[in-house]
C-alpha cells in the first residue's frame, strides 16, 4: 500500500533569489489575470510582462546553481570540521578508555544475546518437543481405543466359538455317557435275564434230582415187592399183606400230603399269575413314560438347537454392531481429523490485504508479505525460513538427502508405509491425492467465501470425479507427455503449454478455450525431483507433504525472488488461480452454468500439474461423464462432526442393546441346555425303570414258570403215588388171590421193575443233562456279570470325562463374563498391555519433555536477565562515552589541532560563497 508523507521540516534562511523571482513572478502573473480581463487591449502588456518573468526566471535558475553548489561546499566543510573534531576528540585517553569499554561491553551483550538465542530455540524445541509427545500420546490413547473396540468384537467372536465348541465336546460327551449307561443297562439285563435262567435251570435240575429220587424209590418199591413175591410162599401171606397194608397206610398219607402240596402249588400259580399281571402293566407304563421322556428330551434338544442359532444370531448382530460402532468411530475421528487431510489457515485480515494486493494493481506491500508469512507460520512453517525449516535428513547413512518440512500435514501410518512411484501412480493413488489436494484448496477457498468481500474473489468449489481425472491424464499426455514441449525452453517462455491444453480438453469434448493450470517443477520430497540420477521411492505421506506444502507455497511465496523478498512472500497467479478469482487476471471460470473440476497429474518429467476443467460449454453427454460419481471435498462442518458424533454414540448403544440381547441369548441356550440335562435324566429314569420294570415282569414270568412246575410236579407225584398206591392195592389183592394170580402177579413185578429201572435211568440222563445246563447257564452268568462290571467302568470313565467338559465349558463361560466386564479377552492382555504401555511411556516422555522444558525456561529467564543487565551496562557506558567524547570535544586541546583549525578555516571560505 502506498503511503502519502506529510513534510514538517521548518524554513530558518532568509528570502533567497529564486523566492525573489518567484515574488515577481506572482506580480506579473496578478498582471497577466488583470490584463486578462481586457485581452483586447492588454495582450501586449502581457507579453512584455513574460517576457521578462522568462529573463527572471533564467537568472534565478543560474543563480540557484550557484547557491547549491556553495551550499553543498559549505555543507561538506562543515561536515569535515565535525570529522576533524571527532577524530582529535576520540584520540584523548579517556575517550579511548570509555570507547573500549563501550565495545567491551556491546562484545558482552552479543555473546549474551548468542546464548539467550540459542536458549530461547532450545525452548521452542522443548515446546515442540513436548506438543509431540502430547500428540504420541493421544495418537496411543486413541490406537488403543481402536483396539479395544476391535479386540472386544475378536474376543467375542473367538469365545463363542470357543464357548459352542465348549458345549458341543459337553453334548457329545453327554451322548458317551448315554451310550455307555443304555450299555450298563443292557448288560445288566442280559444278567438278569441269564439269572433268571440260572434260577430256572437250576429248578428243573432240582425237580430232575427229584425224579431220579422217586424213579429210585418206585425201583427199590419194585425190588422189594418182587422180592417178597418171590421170597413168601404162601405162609408168608399174613406177613406180606400185613406189610402192604402197612404201604398202602404210607401212601394214602403221602397221597393227602401231595394233594395238600398241589393245593399250595395252584395257590402261589394263582398268585405268580397276578403278580406277572400287574408287572407287565408297570412295563407297559414304564414304557410309555420312556417314549413321553424321549419325546420331551428330542423337544429340549430342539429348543437348544434353536437357541444356540438364537444366541448365533445374536452374536452375528453383537458383531456387526461393533462393526457398525468401529465405522462410525473411525467416520467421527474422520471428521475430526478432517479426514487426515490440513487446512489452510489464513490470518483474519486475509482479505483485506488480498484486496489490497488486487486494488494495488496486485502490489505486495510490505504489510501484504507480513500477511503472508503470517499465514506460512500458521500452517506450521517458520517466518524466517519458510516451509522448509527444518532443513534435510537422510535415510542411508548420507548417501542420499531429502529436505525435512514443517507445516501442520499429520501423517497417518497407512500413508507412511505405502509406497509411491509417483511417475506411476495406480488409478487409487491418483484419486486420492487429488481428492487430498481438492479439499486442501476448497478450504482455502471456505476462508474467503465465509465472508461477503471474500466470496467476491473467490467463485464455487472443485469437484473431482474419476472421467475428471481421466481427462486431465488425457490432457498432460497430450500437452506435454507425447508433444514434445519444452517446459524451460520454448517460444512463450512459460512452461506452460496453454494451446496444447486446450486442444487436448476439446479433444476430449470440453469445447473450451481455457485450462486452469498451477504448475510445480516436482513434489518437494521426491528424490528424483532433486537429483535427477535417483530413483528413490517415496510414501503417500512423502507425497501428501509435499502436495500441501506445494499448494501453501503457491499461496502464499507467489512472487519472484529477489533481495528484498528471499522466502517469495506475497500473493501472485497461482493463488488467484487457486481461489478462482473473478476480479484476478488468472481466475479459472466465471460460469454460472458450469462446474469446476480439478485434477492433480505428475508428468513423465516428475512435474506436478494442478489442473482445473469447466464443464459449462460441454456436451450434455461429457457433462454427465464428468458428472458420474463427482464428489467436492471439503473439510467438515460442526454439524457433521456433531452428527457422525451422535451417530457413533447410537451405534454404540446398539452395541450395548445387541450384547444385552446376545446375553440373554446365550442364557436361553444355557436354560435350554439345563432343560436337556433335566430331560435327559428323566429320560435316563424312565429307561431305568422300564428295565427293572421288564427284569421284573421276566421275575414274575419265572416266578410263574417255577409255580406252575411245582402244580404240574405236586399233580405228577398225586397220579404216580395214586397208580402206586393202585399197584400195592393189586398186590395186596394178589396176595389174598389164588397162586395162578400169585404167579402171575410176581411176572408183572419183575416187569414193573424193569420198567422202574428204564424209568429211573433215564431221570438219571436228565438230571445229568440239566446239571450241565445249570454249570453252562452259570458260566454264562459269570461272563456278563464281567461284562457288567466293564460296561460300568467305561460308564464311570465317560461319566469323569462329562464333568471335566462341563467344569471346561463353565470355565470358560466365567472367562467370557470376565471378558464382557473387563472388554477385553484374557489371552489379548498381552497386546493390550502393549498399547498401554505405549500410553505410559507417551505420558512419561510427557512428563520428561514438560520437566526439560521447565528447565531450560528457567535457565532462558536467566539468560535474559543476564541480557538485559548487560545492556544496561553498555547503556551506562555509552552515557559515560558520549559525555567524555563531548567534553573532549570541547577541550583547547581538540579546538587547537592542526586538522581542526584547517578545517575550520575551509569551512568559512565555504560559507562564503553562500
């Protein structure tokens, strides 16, 4: 801005010749208006009258001359005196003394000043020192936050799966032990049944043993009677009839008791029978409660199965909430962090210094560059040094260097592991920097448009589509990649090669006459930009620096070089190009029905093209290419960030709503499988009870068997001691017959004896067979109580294994709860307590840096102290210095020297002339 000065300088000379003439002159002039008023006759007059102020005026010019010239004579004598006295003054003792202790002391305060320096830039270090700590730390705390959110979704997911294995080895378990308990139960009835057949066979062995016992009796009866036959004649028939009698008598007693014993045996048949009855309707029962407790059992199963894909289900929902809530977190910090990607801050008079800039026919005055490197420190640059501040580093022991920038771009890990060619970008790459350098320029924009005197430099937003960055590949390939254009070489002498824009833009149906370009000779840290022989690689967070710190240069370092602006500050072209200002001479477009896109493109020779396309004189067909997936990046309002905020909270809520439900889920698998256990032992009763009640009804059957045995043995031995009792009476009869009988009578004894014998050899064959069966039925009896026994083993062995898989399943079920309390998995503590570590070592490195930055404060307090009594010091000298050199000057000694009296003497002759 320029300024107007008001002259207050006083006037002490008298009159001199040319005020003389110019006195004279205002009278001829008041002459000439006088005579103007009657031109007719006072022309004459005047001419005289010029004439001589003409004469005047030239004797004034050549009299001033020579004023001057005594003037600057005088001046210059005067100005020696000064010297000449000085000089002597400065020559005296005391005068040198004070002098030296002046320059001593001046030495003492920039020594100080050297050390206060470098104490204030050790503070400025321990102030970044300790911002970045601050910055690690919350970069910890909120790394950790992610990870406890993403931790607590893994944790879950593998303590489900863990939990439904858990339960699975318990279901399978439990099916080993049904197995084994059906098989105990099934080997003990096949002993109860072999027991039972025990018992039978050994009843008919008894009964056998019992017949061989009657067949030998009715073989010893034969014996006897035919042996009395043959022994008594008949003197012997008293005593043979007597002894008959006397049978006859021990048979009908034996007959009365038998009939008694088939009474007895017919009664217990008779209750066997309703005992046999009532046990197999228990079975019949215990049967039918069996199929009710499988029926029960398969339903439980059921409402386990469904529960379990209940709890599934649920589980998937918990998931895919935390999911949802880790989005809307990572979307909030997004906003946050404006997506990773810096604005450009400005200062608050931006643009009444632009205006300024613009209404000076666009002159940066001093106040337009302190606006500037005012915005450079805001975007985290140094003043004095620029963007570049703190200098360059290397990253293979010296052999190549890169510069080191600082401005306020904060690099996201992702971005500082990917690695870029940046002569061949993959398409992903590309968007993303053009979206990064899009919003970085709509922001710049936002400062000036907020307001109505900014919004009148400053016209729409860019947009970026995917055909847009299509387009500006096309259009760089086509001016410059495949054209052959020389950048530093070329008839225009820019390097930008504006009618090769334009053709390729309506080559590719822009139909315009104008391509917005802001041009860099490379990205600032690429390595091959600098030194043309490299081939270095570099990340997305090399190249985002880069792109930033371009686009803060462009904005505000836009003017050339020079020794009166080293660090290029001021506004120019690019930043009227990147506001897009109508009032400007490089705006982009002005047209209401068009939009602006912008693409970022690095050329063959690694130069950055920022280029800016207007759809508004396009085909409708090339406007909607352009238009297919178009977004305009911009940073994110209050509003945003409070919606994204709210929308993590409710996410968040689902979260806790989802696990609720998820809970109450896994307790309704955890109900339904306690409903299994409590079927399945009913189950398992039920069978064990229809076993017995199946044992007893065999019990009954055999209790049966055996008292229908004891009928058919007491009726059989009824009907044998009848057909004996029926003999002895025939015998007795004989004997009281004639000896025709009696004869007859003894061959049919010896035949009944005979047949007695036949009879009891063959009870005798029975009763070894059935002996046999008995020792056969007990070995096979001895064989499955052995097989009972092992089925029982492997039952206590499967019945061991079930209980160590429930204590399993409920261990880790605590683990689980554990896990919901704490949100974290026990087997993720180690990686917790990483990042926790990380955050305790952030905070310590915190505290160090605070306490270092204490420190050196106390020690730049002191510093400065130091400082300002040193200056005082010199002030103090300087006092003495100025009052000895101008008694010095005063003294005879100085007023007598040769060289000032001959000064003295020239300086009169001087004045002379004046």
């Amino acid at each position: 801005m320029q300024q107007t000065v008001k002259n207050n300088d006083v006037n002490v000379n008298p009159q001199t010749p040319q005020q003389a003439a110019q006195q004279r002159v205002d009278t001829a002039q008041q002459q000439v208006n006088t005579q103007q008023q009657v031109v007719n006759s006072g022309v004459q007059t005047v001419n005289s009258a010029q004439n001589t102020v003409k004469a005047d005026q030239s004797a004034v010019n050549a009299q001033q001359a020579v004023v001057n010239s005594a003037a600057a004579e005088a001046n210059s004598a005067s100005a020696a005196v000064e010297s000449a006295v000085t000089s002597a003054a400065q020559s005296q003792g005391n005068v040198q003394s004070a002098a030296s202790a002046v320059q001593a002391a001046n030495s003492a305060v920039s020594g100080q000043q050297q050390v206060v320096n470098s104490n204030s830039a050790q503070v400025n270090s321990d102030q970044s020192a300790v911002s970045s700590a601050k910055e690690l730390q919350a970069s910890a705390e909120a790394r950790l936050s992610d990870y406890i959110v993403a931790s607590q979704a893994a944790a879950t997911s593998a303590f489900n799966f863990a939990l439904e294995n858990a339960q699975k080895a318990v279901n399978d378990q439990q099916e080993a032990v049904n197995a084994a308990s059906q098989a105990v139960n099934t080997a003990q009835s096949a002993v109860q049944a072999q027991q039972n057949a025990v018992s039978i066979a050994q009843q008919t062995a008894s009964q056998a043993a019992a017949q061989v016992a009657k067949d030998a009796s009715a073989v010893a009866d034969a014996q006897q009677r035919l042996d009395a036959l043959k022994n008594n004649g008949s003197n012997d028939n008293v005593t043979a009839t007597a002894q008959l009698q006397s049978t006859i008598s021990q048979l009908q007693k034996q007959l009365a008791n038998d009939k008694q014993a088939a009474q007895n045996a017919q009664q217990m048949l008779e209750s066997a029978q309703q005992n046999y009855d009532h046990a197999t309707a228990a079975q019949k029962a215990a049967e039918e409660k069996v199929n009710q407790t499988k029926a029960a059992l398969a339903k439980a199963q059921q409402a386990v199965t469904t529960a379990q894909a209940n709890a599934t289900a649920a589980q998937q929902k918990v998931a895919t909430a935390k999911a949802d809530a880790l989005k809307a977190l990572e979307a909030y910090n997004n906003y946050k962090n404006d997506n990773g990607v810096p604005t450009v801050k400005t200062p608050s008079d931006i643009v009444q210094q632009y205006e300024s800039y613009i209404n000076g026919n666009r002159y940066n005055s001093p106040q337009v560059k302190s606006d500037c490197a005012e915005g450079i420190a805001l975007n985290g640059g140094d003043p004095a040094k620029g963007l570049m501040a703190a200098g360059w580093t290397s990253t293979d022991g010296g052999k190549t260097w890169t510069p080191i920038l600082k401005t306020n771009y904060q690099a996201t890990d992702q971005d500082k592991a990917e690695k870029v060619d940046p002569r061949n970008m993959t398409a992903a790459q590309q968007t993303e920097i053009t979206k990064f350098a899009a919003q970085i320029v709509n922001s710049f924009r936002d400062s000036f448009q907020s307001t109505a005197a900014g919004a009148a430099h400053s016209y729409s937003k860019v947009k970026v589509s995917p055909y847009a960055t299509e387009l500006g590949n096309q259009v760089i390939d086509g001016a410059y990649n495949n054209s052959g254009w020389n950048k530093s070489n070329n008839a225009t002498g820019s390097p930008h090669n504006e009618n090769g824009m334009v053709a390729a833009a309506n080559k590719a149906g822009l139909n315009t006459g104008f391509v917005g370009e802001n041009l860099s000779t490379g990205l600032l840290l690429d390595p091959a930009s600098l030194h043309r022989n490299l081939t270095q690689s570099m990340s997305m967070a090399d190249v985002k620096q880069s792109i930033y710190a371009g686009i803060l240069a462009m904005i505000y370092q836009d003017v050339e070089n020079s020794a009166a602006a080293p660090l290029y500050y001021g506004f120019g072209g690019h930043t009227e190009a990147f506001l897009n200002d109508p009032k400007g001479m490089n705006g982009i477009s002005y047209d209401d029905n068009g939009n602006q896109y912008m693409t970022v493109t690095i050329d063959k020779d690694g130069w950055v093209h920022y280029n800016f396309f207007d759809d508004g004189r396009a085909s409708q067909a090339v406007k909607n290419k352009l238009a297919q997936g178009a977004i305009t990046p911009e940073n994110a309002s209050a509003a945003q960030i409070n919606n994204a905020h709210n929308d993590y909270l409710q996410k968040e809520g689902a979260v806790t709503t989802a696990q609720n439900a998820a809970t109450a889920a896994q307790n309704g698998v955890t109900t339904a499988q306690a409903n299994v256990a409590t079927a399945q032992t009913a189950v398992n009763n039920a069978t064990a009870a229809q076993q017995k009640a199946a044992n007893e009804t065999l019990n009954q059957k055999a209790v049966m068997a055996n008292a229908q045995a004891a009928v058919n043995s007491a009726n059989e031995n009824i009907n044998n001691l009848q057909a004996k009792l029926a003999k002895v009476q025939a015998d007795l009869n004989a004997i009281n017959g004639s000896v025709q009988d009696k004869a007859r009578q003894l061959a049919q004894a010896q035949t009944n004896l005979a047949a007695a014998q036949q009879k009891l050899n063959a009870s005798k064959n029975v009763q070894a067979s059935r002996d046999a069966a008995v020792n056969e039925a007990n070995a096979k009896l001895n064989q499955l109580q052995q097989n009972v026994q092992a089925k029982q083993n492997d039952l206590q062995q499967a019945q061991s294994e079930l209980q160590n898989k429930k204590n399993e399943y409920s261990q880790l079920n605590s683990q689980i709860r554990l896990a919901k309390v704490f949100g974290t998995s026990l087997a993720a503590v180690s990686p917790q307590s990483n990042y926790e570590k990380a955050i305790s070592d952030a905070k310590k490195a915190v505290a160090s840096a605070q306490q270092k930055l204490s420190d050196d404060t106390q020690v730049y307090k002191a510093s400065q102290a130091k400082l300002q009594e040193l200056t005082a010091t010199v002030s103090q000298l300087q006092t003495i210095y100025e009052a000895a050199l101008s008694n010095a000057k005063k003294s005879d000694a100085v007023q007598n020297d040769a060289a000032v009296k001959k000064a003295k003497t020239a300086l009169a002759a001087a004045q002379l002339k004046v």
